[in-house]
C-alpha cells in the first residue's frame, strides 16, 4: 500500500519550488551533504542551505529561507533514542550546539554561546513559555527522542520569519507529518520501540499509530521514560538528584480536501519527578495539555499558513530524596502558567525568482509563582511567598522578508521585523515582615511602591545571501540585527533575602538572583559566514568552515552584590558582550569495499570565545574547545561506529558566579545495530573506559552537596560507562 502525506501538502511544497526555483546545483549540493554528514556524536545530519525531503516525506514547513541549517532526520534519532531520553543532548551532535545541564531530560540548549533563553525554539512551529523559576520545564522536556520526526537547526544567522525577541539561533522539532492512504483504503501504520540503559536503570517505551484514510487521519503517539540517578565515571561516585519519570502523549488529527489541510492536535505531559543536580531544589510534579491547531492552503496567488495553540501548565518544585524529602514540609513552590497565540505567514511569488513574505505574530502569557507557607517554620512562613504575582508578558509582531534568486548560483534573502512587547505584574508578599524575613520584607515594599508596567519596542533585521561559484562549492554570509526583551523572572523576581533568592535562576551555580525592572532589551548584531567544499561523487567527501561574531548591547548579565556563604547574591543587569567563534565539521568514505561494506571518517570541531566587555571578564558557561570524531562501518544491514569526543580544559570562568575551572577529557563510545525487515536492535557502549571527569557546562552539583551535608562541593560529574540496549519495529 503506497503512503503520502496529503495532496494538499504536495501542491504546496511543489508551489513554493517552483515559484523559487531551486536550482539542479543548490540541490546537488544539499543532497550530496545529506548523504555524507555521518553523526559525528552520533545522529546523521544533513547540512544545507534548503531543507532536502525525501520524496514520501513532504515537510509541511520546508519553505526555503536562504538560511544554511542542520536537519536531524527520523532515522537517526530513532537510532540515539536509547542513550538519551533528552532531546537536547542529541543537539550537541551539531556543530556549535552545547548543553547546560539541568534534569534527565530538561538540558538546556545553547549555540554559540548564546544560551537557552536567547534562542527561538519551536516545538511543531509554537513557542512554549518559560514556567519555572529555575526553567526545569524547558521547551524541549516536552519532546521524547523516541517519537520526534526530525529537528533543525540554524546556528547562524536566521531569516526574521523563523522568530522574534530572540537574538540567537533557531531550534525548531517537528513531529512526524500526518500520512494518509492513497488508494483510499484503511491505512494503519506505526512503530514502537523500547530501550534500557545500564548506567541508571533508566528504560522506556515509545509508541506512534496512525490510522487513515483518503481525506482524514488520526495519529497517537506516547513514550514513558524512567531512570535513577546515574553513576560518575572513575571513583566519583553517584550523582545525586539525577532520578526522573516522565510521560507524554498527543492525538493528532488531520484532513486535506481542496481548501488546503487542517490539523488540530492535543496532548498532555506529566513528569512525576525529576530531579536537578546543580539545583537546590527539584520538580516534584509537572502537568502540561497543549492544544494546537494548523491550516495550510496553497491558492494561485501563494500559500498561506496558520498556526495557533494554547497550553496549561502547573508546575510544583519540592526538595526530592537526596536533599531531604518532604516529610517535614520541604519547601514547596508552585508555578501556574497559561498562554497561548498564533501565527501567520503568507508566501507570495511575486515574479519567476522573487518571493515576498509576510508575517504576523501574537503572544500572550500569564504567569502565578507562589511559594507556600510551611507549617512550623519559622523563615517559610505564615504567609504564602508571591514571587509573580499576576505576571503578564504580551508580544505583538509583524514582518516582511523578499528572497530573489539570480540563476542558478546565487540567492538573497532580507527582512525586517517589528516586536512589541508589554509586561505588567501585580503587588509581592513576602513569607513574614519579621526579623528572618527583613530583607525578603523591605524588597517586597519596595517592589510594590513601583510602576510594574513596562513597554518594548523591538526592531530586527536580516540579510542573508548564498552563492555557488562553482559546482560542489557554496558560500553563505550574513548579517542580523535581532532583539529581545526580558523575560517575567529577569524583570519581576524581587526578593533579596538569602534563601529567596537562590530560589532564583537558571545557571545551575547556586548562587542567588533576583530581578531589574530597569531592564532593557538585548540587541545583538551578527555576522556569520560558512565555506562548504564538497566533491568525489557519491557518497563523496566534504568540508564545512563557519566563523561568526556577535556583538550584544544592553546584555541581560548579573551584577555581584555581596556574598552568600560559599555562593554569591546577583542581581540581573544590562552589560556589554561579545561572542566570536569558529565550526568545523566534515566526512570522507575511506574504505568502499563492495561486499565488505563502506567506512567512512567524519569529524567536527567547535570553538566560541565569550567575553563580559563590562567586566572585562568570561562570561559564564562558554563552552571550551571541542573535537568529536567518528569511524563508520555500514556493510548490509549492520552498522558499527567508533566515537572519540575531546574536550579541553576549561580554564576561562566568571568569576562573579564563582564558577569552577574543568580539567580536560576524552570519552570514547562504541555502537552497532542491526536492521531486519521492519525489526531494528541496538546495541551501544557509551564512555567505554569509564573515565571519570567533570561536565564544563554541568554547574555545582548541589545534589552532592546536599547529601554530604554542605562539605562537598564540586561540579557535576559527567555519566560513566552504560550499556544502552534498543528495540524498535516498524509496522
């Protein structure tokens, strides 16, 4: 039985290629690096100027953007599924992409530096608001590798169309496109996986079933993960508060007639626990439903896309095990989030060549952080602690961008983009007005005596051009100017007290932090650039070159303002910044032995230098040099590879957040699977010699600072040797 993803679907994508024209060469190229990019830490990616689909697998979202991105297809994320339950891990596969640690399954994204907060992350093309004091619901904990459909990435500079208030790349994941049958008969069609790791017990299950028809089908995909906490590698021992249990699932619905296709989607997650080894506290409950609703309709003139959702959030953080349990209260802190919004976008093919695109966006958020009172004590109490009360944040955007193409070697890209942006939030309480809580107290009467309204006007810009001079070379520059206000907590978190305010932050340093309302918005200028060089036929070699600069006024940062025992107190302020760097990456077939299989090398090799130019100091958490490298064996249906990942010492930390130095390392992992039929089994070794070492982005680990009573305190260990074993079929 044949499979498509909708004629609708089809009309559209083959609208927007022929309206723009995509050359033979541009997609040589684009194919010939989708076919050679071997996972350097494992995941295959294709690197590319404009997404390359396979022929069944229609992307409703591939419009071309003239924006060299990284796509992570579904093959390879089924294959890294059983090593990670968290998405943003795989992402450091990518050049330029790093991890801030937070929970099992909650690490932090950064590219180039920039971190999390600065980039436009996008789950099924809609944003998911911060919901966390300590961001431990991260947009991507809502995603399972075991039933993610691709994910790309811009680590460069991007297109305005592809998102505001942000001035960093662009991570966008997409579930698997609705499918529908051909011959009108009744189509069922699915895969289900499981997995098991060693190291922390930690196993799961995934599932996606579809049912269809001609015109509508209907998909439910699952996953459940667990794990507790993990062992360091060497004679470091366990790292406390590493344990999670999450489950999330969707049931998407979907129908194509004449007018285009709609989509309407609904899910829910629910993590019971996950627990955060550089945090003083951890998630305790995690209860999260989506609605999100999409139509795509492709007319003569052009297309037109519309998305919109709304998602509920209750969050709860709570001390787990390792750093004292519940039994006498704990510290319980609840967060309510509702927010919702849509977006539009039309593409208008103007003449042969040009395209114009127009944009407009709204956002909406509402946000409640309290901190219960704790019955018999005396600094959590009698009254409930407001942290936000109220807390608005409401964004309103619109946009054009132009792409014109010159032949068949050269495309440019430019747009401008306007975000406005108002906050607003209500009057704080703190626990007391007694002694213990006089810090908390005087903060508070002087949070409430203040204007909380505040209004930001943002402008962004892009210019993007590619240019193939000649075959199997390509040339991408550009330029942006992008933008982004505060977020709820940098604005509006208030209290000074010790306590309250290493309840504060997202750095994983414990240190504490409490907000400016005289904050401005960051305004980052970049230029970054890439020299792809590529040839031998195919599967053939290549060699990727991307240096960048970024240049950021007004960077949201923080000030010291006095000790905190062995951490400091911070304030969130607006300083200088510059980030400059350079990517490295490649492959070349070294053996092509018939019936003895292929071998191919690929490598890669990432460096960003980040620097405070107010403090004349590192900024925190830049991640140090770093070389990954792997050998590929495919013979048939089994496939072997040997990692090597090198990372150097990291020597270059902010010394206002106290953070620790790193000593070099290197971690070697071994994987194989086997493919038969629709049955696939792997089975992976992951930091063979069980080196032990400490996570340069990893932060304290208070975990371990906890259960030792407060003697020691050390970064987070990174994982020792694991088995990973995984099951998949497809059906």
């Amino acid at each position: 039985m044949e499979l498509l993803h909708g004629d609708a679907i089809e009309r559209a994508a083959a609208l927007i290629v022929r309206s723009r024209q995509v050359n033979r060469l541009s997609m040589k190229i684009s194919t010939l690096a989708l076919a050679l990019i071997a996972g350097v830490s494992t995941p295959v990616m294709a690197q590319q100027a404009v997404t390359v689909l396979p022929s069944v697998d229609v992307d409703t979202d591939a419009a071309s953007t003239g924006a060299a991105a990284t796509t992570i297809i579904r093959d390879n994320l089924r294959r890294m599924a059983p090593s990670t339950s968290d998405t943003a891990t795989i992402l450091t596969s990518v050049p330029g992409v790093a991890g801030n640690t937070g929970g099992g399954f909650s690490t932090m994204p950064a590219i180039r530096g920039l971190t999390e907060q600065r980039l436009t992350v996008l789950v099924d093309g809609h944003p998911i608001d911060i919901a966390c004091p300590n961001d431990m619901n991260t947009p991507l904990s809502y995603t399972d590798p075991q039933t993610v459909g691709s994910i790309n990435v811009i680590t460069g500079v991007s297109p305005v169309s592809a998102g505001g208030d942000a001035i960093g790349g662009v991570i966008s994941v997409k579930s698997v496109p609705p499918r529908f049958s051909k011959d009108g008969t009744l189509l069922i069609t699915g895969e289900a996986q499981g997995h098991y790791r060693s190291n922390d017990g930690g196993f799961g299950t995934g599932l996606s079933l579809t049912v269809a028809v001609s015109r509508l089908s209907a998909t439910y995909t699952g996953s459940y993960t667990k794990a507790g906490n993990y062992s360091a590698g060497g004679d470091l021992g366990t790292v406390h508060s590493t344990q999670y249990a999450k489950t999330d699932h969707k049931l998407a619905l979907a129908w194509q007639g004449d007018i285009g296709l709609v989509e309407l989607a609904g899910g829910y997650h629910h993590s019971a626990h996950e627990g955060f080894p550089n945090q003083f506290m951890d998630m305790t409950g995690n209860n999260s439903w989506f609605l999100n609703g999409h139509y795509l309709g492709t007319f003569n003139w052009g297309t037109v896309d519309l998305k919109a959702d709304y998602r509920a959030t209750d969050h709860e953080m709570n001390f787990l095990a390792d750093k004292g349990g519940v039994a006498d209260g704990g510290m319980p802190m609840n967060t309510r989030v509702r927010s919702g919004g849509y977006t539009l976008a039309l593409d208008l093919p103007l003449a042969a060549g040009t395209n114009l695109r127009l944009g407009s966006e709204y956002r909406n958020q509402r946000l409640d952080d309290w901190w219960p009172p704790v019955a018999g004590s005396m600094m959590m109490g009698p009254d409930t602690y407001l942290n936000v009360n109220n807390g608005q944040r409401e964004r309103v955007a619109a946009y054009a961008e132009a792409e014109k193409r010159w032949g068949e070697r050269f495309v440019l890209t430019a747009g401008g983009r306007y975000d406005r942006v108002n906050m607003d939030t209500g009057n704080v309480t703190p626990y007391s007005t007694g002694m213990m809580s006089m810090a908390d107290a005087a903060a508070a009467r002087a949070f409430n005596a203040a204007d909380h309204k505040r209004h930001f006007n943002n402008w962004s810009a892009s210019l993007i051009g590619r240019y193939m001079p000649v075959s199997g070379v390509a040339i991408d520059l550009g330029y942006a100017h992008k933008t982004r206000a505060p977020n709820l907590y940098e604005l509006y978190t208030w209290g000074q007290g010790a306590m309250s305010s290493q309840m504060i932050g997202w750095y994983g340093d414990g240190n504490g932090y409490f907000g400016n309302l005289n904050l401005r918005p960051e305004r980052a200028d970049t230029i970054s650039a890439s020299l792809t060089v590529s040839g031998g036929g195919k599967p053939g070699w290549f060699v990727k070159m991307a240096p960048y600069y970024t240049h950021v006024n007004d960077y949201i940062d923080a000030r010291y303002v006095g000790p905190l025992g062995n951490f400091n107190q911070l304030q969130f302020t607006n300083e200088e910044a510059k980030f400059y760097g350079l990517d490295v990456s490649g492959a070349a077939t070294v053996w092509n032995g018939g019936r003895w299989g292929q071998t191919r090398l690929s490598g890669a090799l990432s460096w960003v230098h980040g620097q405070n130019l107010t403090d004349h100091a590192p900024l925190y958490r830049q991640m140090p040099l770093n070389i990954k490298a792997s050998l590929q064996h495919q013979m048939g249906a089994l496939s072997s590879a040997v990692e090597v990942n090198w990372v150097d010492s990291k020597t270059r930390v902010d010394p206002a957040r106290k953070e620790s130095t790193t000593a070099a390392f290197v971690l070697v992992n071994l994987r194989t699977a086997y493919q038969w039929k629709f049955w696939s089994v792997s089975l992976d070794v992951e930091n063979l010699l069980d080196k032990g070492y400490f996570l340069p982005l990893g932060g304290m680990a208070l975990g371990d600072y906890s259960v030792s009573g407060g003697t020691v305190l050390r970064p987070v260990a990174g994982r020792g040797r694991s088995v990973n074993v995984g099951l998949s079929r497809r059906f």
